[in-house]
C-alpha cells in the first residue's frame, strides 16, 4: 500500500507558472512509475504525464507538451509537475498516481494508488 499526498495547488492568473508536489509514504518509491492526471468540473478524469521509476523516461499530453514538466527525486519520495505558461484550461483538480509497473502508460486503470488531489485555478 502506498499513500499519496499532493500539495503546491493553488489560484493563478493565466500565463504563471505553479509547481505541484506529490509525496509518497513508502521507502520503495523507486518501484514505481508516477503519473499526474487531472479531472476539470464536468468531464472526465484525464492524463497529464508519467515518469519512469529512475526518472529517466517521460510522457506528456499533447496539451501540456512543451510547457509541464514531470520530475521526481526519490532521495525524498517525491515526485513534481512544474507548470508553466498557465492556462485557464488547465483548471482542474491534479492527481498523482503510482504504478507498479516497467512500463511508461497512460491508462487510468493502469495506476494502483491515488491521492486525494489538489485543485488548480486559473483566472484568465
């Protein structure tokens, strides 16, 4: 079992940047690939990103590509999402998940752990 905290949301005007955090309450944090996925009112819950387990791969959304970067440090159990170039689309409550898994996915049922969420608002 693993146990996922997220925290950094807050409200921003469109063009700023934010950074997110996600820290993990098990020393075997290395073991898994994290992902950030993020669910605006009304719609579906989506992908964001994911990170290997060593850092060394990821993957990104056509909507945030070139403009979030997913990053983690596994010295602190930690793993970040730097937003930059905000926009009032990206408002949404943002996830970090883990996956017990090799591989780099995307799918939602993918993921094993959840956290609780922390909400992201931009005003235009």
């Amino acid at each position: 079992q693993v146990q996922l905290v997220e925290s950094g949301g807050g409200l921003v005007q469109a063009g700023a940047s934010l950074r997110l955090s996600c820290a993990a309450s098990r020393r075997t944090f290395s073991n898994y690939g994290m992902g950030w996925f993020r669910q605006a009112p009304g719609k579906e819950r989506e992908f964001v990103a994911v990170i290997s387990k060593n850092g060394g791969i990821t993957d990104y959304a056509d909507s945030v590509k070139g403009r979030f970067t997913i990053s983690r440090d596994n010295a602190k159990n930690t793993v970040y999402l730097q937003m930059n170039s905000l926009k009032p689309e990206d408002a949404a409550v943002y996830y970090c998940a883990a996956d017990r898994s090799v591989y780099l996915r995307r799918r939602i049922r993918d993921y094993d752990y959840w956290g609780q969420g922390t909400q992201v608002t931009v005003s235009s």
